[in-house]
C-alpha cells in the first residue's frame, strides 16, 4: 500500500505502485476515512509516493 499527496495537497492511500500510475489515466485511491475516490494521475504529486504496510 502506498501514501501519496494530490497537487491539491489531499492525501491518499492507495495499492498502485507510482510505476504503474504513470501508465494509468485514472486509479482508484482511498481516503482516511476509507472512502473510495478515482484519482486522475495528472493530479499526483509523484514526489510525496510513500510505501506503508
């Protein structure tokens, strides 16, 4: 599972690796409160990608 930032500043968890949402228009992510979202990739902040367990 990875933690990552949107451009926004929002931050999401999600099960993509940031290697395969840079071949993804879209992905699903979660939010803190594990609500489902569909996130664009030209709205990540690649940067902020973190591996949690």
């Amino acid at each position: 599972m990875y933690k990552f930032l949107t451009k926004k500043g929002l931050v999401f968890k999600t099960e993509y690796s940031p290697k395969e949402i840079s071949k993804f228009y879209h992905f699903d992510a979660f939010d803190s409160k594990a609500n489902r979202f569909v996130i664009l990739t030209k709205d990540v902040d690649f940067k902020t990608f973190e591996y949690i367990d």
